[in-house]
C-alpha cells in the first residue's frame, strides 16, 4: 500500500513558480485528488492491519482475497490522475467511484474470508458485528456513481454530488473501525 501511495504523489507535478498561486495553478485539483484517495489508501490500510492483528491462520482464500483487495487498490493512482488530468469528466468520476466500490467490495470479501477461517465465533466476527460504515459505503459509492451518469449530465452538479458522496466516505472511515481496534486491544492483553 505504501507502493501505491508513492506511484499517487508522483503524479503530482512541481509548480512552475515559487508561490502558493503557482502551487494552486499547477497542482490544486491534482493536490486536492491525491488527498482523498491518499485518505482511502491510508483508511484500507490501518483497517487491513487491524484486521490481520486478529487473524491467527492465514488461508489459501486469505491469500487470494488479499490480493482481489490489492489489486483493486493498485488501480487508485491510475483513476485518480485519470480523474485529475481530464478535470473531472463524468467518466474518469465515474470510473474513480468505481475502483473506490469495487476496493469496498474487496475488502468486505477479505473481512468474510478471514472470519470464515476463523469460525462464526472469531473475534473478528464478533468485532465487525452489524457494520454500519460498511453498509452504508457503497450506497455512497453507488448514489455519486448514478449522480454523474443521470444528474445534470451536460454540466457539473452529479461530478460535484458524486465528489461529495467519495469524500463523505472518507469521512466517516477516517478513524480507524473502533470495535476491532477494541478487540485487538483486548487480545493484546490476553497474550
């Protein structure tokens, strides 16, 4: 994840001049690009690390579902300059949204693969629970992805609602998942 991170800021061009315009002129919509998926790539992998600190085997499956996730999110630098270099346009937005639902999706598999390993009485299993933020993600994804194909297709307001709905995402998986970083505390203490 750290590799994908460094292929996204290399992407990024220096600024012509020395000033903030300069920065803003030459990079703004770039910068602001790589932040939000900066934020998603950070968010996978602290919640990827902490699901792994409660994994006590790892399965063939395990293997090949973290890699369906590994791919997924490898395509974040290409999607995301995608996005920044045609300022925006409805299908790079659109195909952006769907890299971010199909690394959701992903994930989930990973979560189901490694709590299938574990047995229906993990304490991953028990961690995870109902899982709101996970429910609710690719509604998200999916309302910025049919905001861009059918809301003010000839302007910018779906581009900007679906942005928004990306960003809102982000937001709310910004802290790491409590509950698993509860439970990986309470394993810690019981070592």
């Amino acid at each position: 994840m750290a590799i994908i991170i460094t292929i996204m800021v290399l992407e990024l061009r220096l600024p012509e001049g020395h000033t903030f315009a300069d920065l803003w002129h030459t990079t703004g919509k770039g910068l602001l690009s790589y932040l939000l998926s900066f934020v998603y790539v950070g968010i996978y992998w602290n919640n990827h690390h902490h699901m792994f600190q409660l994994a006590r085997q790892v399965t063939g499956g395990v293997l090949w579902a973290n890699l369906g996730l590994l791919f997924f999110l490898s395509l974040f630098p290409f999607t995301t300059a995608w996005m920044d270099e045609t300022g925006y346009a409805r299908f790079p937005v659109v195909l952006f949204g769907v890299n971010l639902l199909a690394a959701a999706c992903a994930y989930v598999v990973l979560q189901q693969v490694v709590i299938r390993a574990h047995g229906p009485d993990s304490r991953l299993r028990q961690a995870v629970g109902w899982d709101l933020k996970g429910r609710i993600s690719p509604l998200f994804y999916l309302a910025g992805i049919l905001s861009v194909l059918f809301v003010d297709t000839h302007g910018r307001i779906g581009v900007i609602i679906a942005t928004a709905c990306y960003t809102i995402v982000a937001l709310i998986w910004i802290i790491p998942d409590r509950r698993i970083g509860r439970a990986v505390r309470d394993v810690g203490s019981l070592d």
